[in-house]
C-alpha cells in the first residue's frame, strides 16, 4: 500500500483511493473463492480480481515518483519511503513466523533443522508469504526506481519492464506448455528462488515502473476518459470469454494455459488511467478514509477468512456471508484503530 499521499500538483486523487479501496474488496474475494466451483465468481476472481494487487503497485509507482520530484533531499525520501516498508514487513514476518513453523514441519516431517532455517529464509527474504509479499516486492523495486531516477536511466526502466513482463506472461500464461522447453528451465529457477510469480522481478518493477513513466510523463488526459474505460472493459471481456472457453472447451491451448492472464497488465493500466481520471465530489477526509480502509481489509482479511470462517463456516463456507463478514470485521477494525489512535496499531495497518 505505501506511504503515499495521494496528491499531485494540490489534486486530490479521490479516484485512486476509491478504486484502492474496490481493489482490496477485489483481493478478499480471490482468497475467499480460492476453492470455489461457481463459474461465475471463477470468472470474476480470475479475470477481475487479478488486476488488484497490480493495480496497488501501479499507485505506489505513481505517488514514488511524485515524491521524488517534489522533495529536495531525495536520497532521504526513499530511505524513509524503504524504513517504513521494510519495519512493515518484519513486523508481519514475525506475526506469520510461529504458522510458517507450523506448516514446514508438517509438510516436512523428517527435514533437520538446517532445511527449516533454509525454508524460512527463503519465504522470509525472497518470496514473502500471504499477502506481505506486496510489501517485500514494493520495496525491492522502490531501489531500482530510486536508482533509475537518479541515473536517469529511464531507457533502461523500459527494458526491464519489458523483460519483467515477458517472464511474467512466460510464467502465469505459458508455464505447462513450455513444459521440455529451454524456457522452463527460466521458470523453473524463478519456482525455486521465489515459489511463485508474485515477487519483485515479474510484478513490482513492471507495475510500480509503469506508475513512474505515467506520473513522469503526464499520461492522465481526461478528455481521453472515456477511451480508457472503452479499453478497460474490451480487455476484461476478451479475458472472460476465453476463460470462459478454457472451462467449456477441449481445446488443447486453453486447457493446457492461462492466457486469459495475458490481458492483465492491459487491463490494470486502463484501470488506473481510469481511477486518476476519475473526477468525484468526495471530500478530502472520505477519500484518506477510503485509502486507510483499503489497506486494514488488504492486511486483516486472510487472518479472518483462513483463521475464523473457515474454521467456523468451513473452506466451501456461503460466500457472500464470508464476504460481509470479513469486510464488516475489517470495518470495526479500523473504526476502532481510528479512536483509540495507537501510533503503533496505525502503523502496521498503514492508517495516518
């Protein structure tokens, strides 16, 4: 989520914050439907859902590089920028430390003591665990953002967000056919390092380097909103139809891929020309409240849905009560974090 303050050339960018805000309620349902067999919110978690957390790292982008351009002293801006995200983390490291025990344990029954340590210094320092690799990844791609910036490297930014979404489309997309392929061995050494797409190399630095060239290069154009919102819904269509057909039919490349993913990065994009387009009449403090909400349900959800309903509602539990449940928890949470204004139970939900 970032320390950002949502706010360029004194614009309130009410827009992004309602869309963090959809965006974090897009991210509950993908781990609430994680075993769903409803065609219809498969679609939804797959083809919608999916632009989240990409969505987030676009904003982060965007509000790092406005940062940078506004502060006089840019070398401590990005080490308070990075301090911050860095003490998040370890914070909800240590949190998940006791479980990620637990579940190596089990699932390695027989492993010494070296293999737990090795396990646990991988999810820790490379591949997060839960929804904190957000945090890892961002940080680890505001160091190449704060380098390309002061280099003037943008040329090389480009390159690697080309590079980045290339492995990205190679591994979400293509995994099973590139199967005995010189490839797989590329996605077989990202598996081993980081365990999954979701790490720094394949989605921080291409989504948070968008974010920069578009704050760098003033894309937002709202005579052009209409377009954008024309190319968000045309990408997300031609997403659903072919999961659709990858559900309902035989055939060979879309039972055996997830192209659908392809039309993910288009999508967020559109999206997030869309959210700084957005002209709404919301007042200053609704908008922060809506970007404080966004990031408690962002942190809080997984504990209540894998911790609580599940275990009270059970995994295949009704999911709309599931849904209102963990959003209204969620709400009290951060109701009550407001009043009582601890420093540090702001902190770890990332509210001001």
């Amino acid at each position: 989520m970032g320390n950002n303050n949502l706010v360029v050339k004194n614009r309130i960018y009410s827009g992004v914050d309602l869309c963090k805000l959809i965006s974090a309620v897009l991210v509950v349902l993908i781990h609430i439907n994680e075993t769903g067999t409803n065609l219809l919110l498969n679609t939804i978690t797959s083809c919608i859902s999916t632009i989240a957390v990409p969505f987030f790292f676009i904003v982060s982008g965007f509000f790092f590089a406005n940062g940078l351009k506004k502060t006089n002293n840019k070398q401590k801006y990005f080490l308070s920028y990075e301090k911050k995200l860095i003490m998040l983390y370890l914070f909800w490291q240590i949190i998940n430390l006791p479980l990620n025990i637990l579940i190596y344990v089990e699932k390695y029954p027989h492993a010494g003591v070296i293999k737990y340590v090795f396990l646990l210094c991988r999810t820790i320092f490379l591949c997060g665990n839960g929804v904190t690799w957000y945090i890892l990844a961002m940080a680890e791609a505001a160091v190449v953002l704060y380098l390309i910036n002061k280099f003037r490297l943008n040329k090389i930014l480009i390159a690697l967000i080309i590079v980045g979404f290339m492995l990205l489309v190679g591994y979400d997309c293509f995994y099973e056919l590139l199967e005995g392929t010189v490839y797989n061995y590329v996605n077989k050494g990202f598996y081993v390092i980081f365990s999954w797409s979701n790490n720094f190399i394949m989605k921080a630095i291409p989504y948070m380097g968008i974010g920069y060239i578009i704050y760098n290069t003033q894309v937002e154009n709202y005579n052009k909103k209409m377009f954008y919102k024309i190319g968000m819904v045309v990408s997300l269509i031609i997403s659903a139809v072919v999961y659709y057909l990858k559900q309902v039919t035989n055939i060979y490349i879309l039972e055996h891929s997830n192209i659908y993913l392809f039309f993910v990065p288009i999508t967020t994009v559109f999206f997030f020309l869309v959210s700084i387009n957005l002209k709404l009449k919301m007042s200053k403090q609704l908008s922060l409240k809506c970007r404080e909400l966004s990031s408690t349900i962002y942190f809080l959800h997984t504990y209540i849905i894998y911790y609580f309903l599940d275990l009270t509602l059970g995994v295949n539990g009704n999911f709309a009560i599931k849904l209102l449940i963990t959003l209204a928890i969620c709400f009290v949470a951060y109701i009550i974090v407001s009043k009582i204004n601890n420093r540090f139970l702001k902190f770890i939900l990332n509210i001001k």
